[in-house]
C-alpha cells in the first residue's frame, strides 16, 4: 500500500511529468552536444597532429567543463539525473561494445604471437601490480604517512587501480605508428588485464565479506575458474555462432535483416551468459569477437558483412567518446573527499611503483623464456610502463567501492582514483607522443619475426616426431605422425580443420597465414576504432 501511495502523485500529476519529460529532454540534448563537440574536437586535433590533446583526453575535458558549469548554476539538479554514472549502465551497456570491437578488429597473429607475453603481463602482472601497491597502501596507513585502511581493503583499493586503459595511448601509437609487436602488447595486456582487475576486486570484496572462508590459494583457483570459464564460454559462443550461419541459409538478399540482427545479438548473448554464470563477461566478449570475426564474419552475405563491420565500429566510437564524457562529468558533480591528500599523493607513487614491479618483473621472465631475436627490448618495457593510464574500469570499480565499503572509506578510496584518472589521462595522455619519440619505438617498423611464435615452437615438436623411428606396419603411430604435421601450428590447425569446419570456404588465407579479409591500416588491430578513417 506504502508503494502505491508513492507512485499515485506521480500517475495523477500531469505537469510534474512533464518537467520531467523537459529535464529528460534538456539531459539527453546535453549528451548529444557534448558527443558531436567532442567528435569534431577529435577530427581537428587529428587532423592537425595536435598529439598533446588526444581525444580522450578531450572528451573527458568536455564532461569535467560542462559539470562544472552545471555545478555552478541552478540547473544540478535536474541535470543529475541524466548524468549520474551508474556502474550497472557503463559494464551492462558501454562496455560490451567496446571491447567486443577491440576483439572483432584485430587479425589474431600479432597478437596470438605475442599470446604468452600478453598472458604474463594481464595476469601475473596485474595480480603483483595488485598486491603491491595495496601491501605499500597498507604499510603507508600503519606509518602514518597517509589515510589508514584495513588490509582487505587495501588489497580491494589495489585491484581496482591496476586497471589499465590506454585508449589515449593506442591512439596515438596508430597514428605515429609504433612497432607491431609493442602495440599487441600494449593492446593485449590493456583488455586482458581488465577483466583480472574485476576479478581481483570482487574476490576480494568476498574475502572482506566472508574472511573466515577463504584464503590464497583459492583465491588464485577462482581466477582461474572465472579466467578459463570466460574464455570458454566466449569461444563456445562464437563456434556456435560459425555453425549456424554455415548452416542456415541466411546470406541471401531478402534475409539480410534477419542475418544481421542475429550476428549483432550473439555478442550480447556471450556477454550476458557469462554475467549470469558468475564468470567475467569480459574475457568472454573478447574471445566471441575474434572468433566470430575468423570464421562466423566470413560466412555473412558480402552486404551483411559491410554493414556489421560499420554498425560495431559505429557503437563502439559511440560509447567509448561517451564514457570519457560521462566520466568527466561525473567526476565533476560528484561530491569529493579532498581532506585525504596524504593518501591520493602516496597512492600515485605506489601505483607507479608497483606498476614498475608489474612491466620489468613480467618482461625479464617472458625473456627468459623467449629466443633472443624475440626478447622484448628495454625500451618496449619503458613504453609499456608508461603506457598504464587509469581510465573508466578503475573508475567504476572505485565507484563501486562507495556502496560497498564504510562511507568514509569508500568515499576516500573514490576521490584517490578520480585524481589518479584525470592526472593520468591529461598529463601521460598528453606526453604520450614525446615518449615515444624519446625512446625511438615509432616509425615504419615491421618485425620480421611477428610471426614465429607458434609455428618456431611447434616445428620444433614437429621435428621430433620425424626423427623418431617408427615401427614398419605401426598404423597408429603414422597417422598420429600425419596429424601432428597438418596441426603443428595454430595456422596449420586452422587452415587443416577448424576453417573448414566451421566456414563455407576452405580457408582463403593471405601471406600471413591469416584468413583473406578486408585489411585497411597497417597496425592490424585498434581498440579506438574511430581511427580507423583517419581525416
């Protein structure tokens, strides 16, 4: 009855519901200036080579402006309510596109070749970059030297601030053209290592819920169940996804409609099944669009191809320029905890610290492991540590934390990575392109050894086996021998097995090994998609 009694003003109030309409209208028309000026914003620094503004940087200029001058006039209110960021909007709705792009746009050699390195940094790196910096947070509170905070929230603090997003940094990366093998690291350890930080963070918001419960090594077990489970459920998806556009028929003219709706909800579908499995919806989105991009993309009538490529390229500019403005004005609006400087000064030397830890840690024992023409030299570690800007991930996640953590608590640890995305954003955003200069990773690079990760492993596997002597009449033993040599590299095992299986061609493959598809820039992957079409 209590409900009813709320809502029925509303229901019998016709001029209430429309101020709400015209502030409804005054909100989304505010959106839809601030998208188009940071759109035009974006093509004139583009344009002009103004790399110390990139567009993100931009965007999220525009939203701090705009909130402040909102938080100014009369109109805060009203305007709130269209702008409040809300975690469930921004994971449900903004990043799925996203990150689905990130994975539809890239050819899967620079970055499969690089897969161990892109593992190592995403995983282990994030996981010590976690644990440093909330083990240096904690021991900072307990000398005094900044706001104390229990050690489960320390360690919370230290998940949700190792999120790299360098949207700011792959940009212009593509447009002075870094080497291809630092741009799939960068590119890879970025995407990969977000969905490390979500994991870290609600597993450690279970441990602060249920202490008594758990401990380190299951933490470790459920990263993993949450890791491979992901990955699994994405690339179960995207198979199934190859099959039924194989199988159904649909690439004829007058089933366009029907054939491109489906290929737009599939991801979706991945997404939201790994959500409601408990798993990371992430990973699971990523490894749904590489694998519908190798094999369900090619099984699209050429027209449906044309229009998923511009329709996902279109949403994902969209809502990555949106989440930078959404974030500034939030950022702007939103009440702050400026009375603990002491922990947002610490909090950004520990982060950088540990960020250090993460990068050279990771980088000398992926060289131990790799041949020495394809170490990764110093100066891509450099670029790489540089490169670890805090962006919308770190931001909801700390937005998170308010209703999850004491008020006072919460509300610290939310202004220490506001300060820490704005500072990062701007200022290493900006100097990106001198960086690159300074340590000479730009310019026509391409490596010659992109390639050789799994074939050089494997041939080496691959020549094992023919030095064997097999027994006359062994006829296990040869057809064990026959299958090894047409699977001995990813690129053999797709072109022998999986390209037939899952597409309607057998495998029309370019000098790279990769699957004949539409190519436009050299960088063969981009997480900006709007840079694509360069002005």
């Amino acid at each position: 009855m209590s409900s009813e009694l709320q809502i029925s003003p509303a229901i019998h109030d016709p001029q209430g519901q429309e101020k709400q309409q015209q502030a409804a209208g005054v909100g989304i028309l505010l959106q839809i200036m601030m998208l188009v000026l940071s759109f035009v914003l974006g093509h004139v620094l583009r344009r002009h080579k103004f790399y110390y503004l990139p567009e993100a940087s931009a965007s999220l200029l525009i939203g701090l402006i705009v909130g402040g001058l909102a938080n100014i006039s009369n109109t805060e209110t009203s305007i709130r309510t269209w702008f409040n960021f809300h975690d469930e909007f921004f994971f449900l709705f903004l990043l799925p596109p996203i990150i689905f792009q990130s994975g539809f746009s890239l050819q899967p050699k620079p970055f499969f070749s690089n897969f161990g390195a892109i593992v190592t940094f995403s995983v282990l790196g994030t996981f010590v970059a976690s644990m440093v910096t909330g083990l240096l947070v904690y021991l900072g509170g307990v000398m005094f030297l900044m706001y104390r905070l229990p050690f489960v929230e320390c360690l919370m603090f230290g998940s949700l601030i190792s999120a790299t997003d360098p949207v700011t940094v792959l940009s212009i990366f593509q447009e002075l053209g870094s080497d291809v093998n630092l741009y799939a690291l960068v590119f890879g350890e970025s995407v990969l290592n977000d969905a490390m930080a979500i994991s870290l963070y609600r597993t450690m918001s279970l441990v602060r819920s249920h202490s008594s419960g758990q401990n380190f090594f299951m933490v470790i077990v459920r990263f993993l169940e949450t890791f491979v489970g992901s990955m699994s459920a994405g690339v179960g998806v995207g198979f199934t996804s190859a099959h039924l556009f194989k199988y159904a028929g649909l690439d004829v003219d007058n089933l366009q409609n029907l054939e491109c709706c489906l290929f737009v909800l599939f991801p979706y579908f991945s997404y939201m099944l790994a959500e409601g499995l408990s798993l990371s919806g992430i990973v699971s989105i990523l490894f749904t669009g590489i694998v519908m991009k190798h094999y369900t993309y090619s099984n699209l009538s050429a027209n449906s191809q044309r229009f998923v490529s511009a329709f996902f390229h279109l949403i994902s500019s969209l809502a990555e320029t949106f989440v930078f403005i959404y974030m500034g004005f939030d950022i702007a609006m939103e009440k702050h905890s400026w009375s603990h400087l002491g922990f947002i000064f610490f909090s950004i030397l520990f982060i950088v610290i540990a960020r250090a830890a993460n990068v050279f840690g990771c980088g000398y024992l992926v060289n131990l492991a790799r041949p020495a023409h394809r170490k990764i030299p110093m100066t891509h570690q450099k670029a790489l540590w540089y490169s670890g800007l805090r962006g919308a991930m770190a931001f909801a996640l700390a937005l998170q934390s308010v209703h999850d953590l004491p008020e006072g608590h919460g509300q610290t640890i939310f202004t220490a990575t506001t300060a820490i995305v704005v500072l990062t954003v701007l200022l290493i955003g900006g100097s990106t392109g001198t960086m690159l200069e300074a340590l000479e990773v730009v310019g026509d690079s391409h490596d010659t050894s992109l390639g050789d990760g799994f074939e050089v492993v494997n041939s080496r596997y691959m020549t094992s086996y023919d030095d064997e002597d097999t027994p006359p009449g062994s006829g296990f033993r040869t057809k064990l021998r026959e299958f090894h040599k047409s699977a001995a590299s990813f690129t053999e095992l797709d072109r022998n097995y999986l390209t037939p299986f899952f597409t309607s061609n057998n495998g029309d493959y370019d000098d790279e090994g990769n699957m004949e598809q539409h190519h436009e820039e050299r960088i063969p992957f981009t997480r900006r998609g709007n840079l694509n079409n360069r002005g």
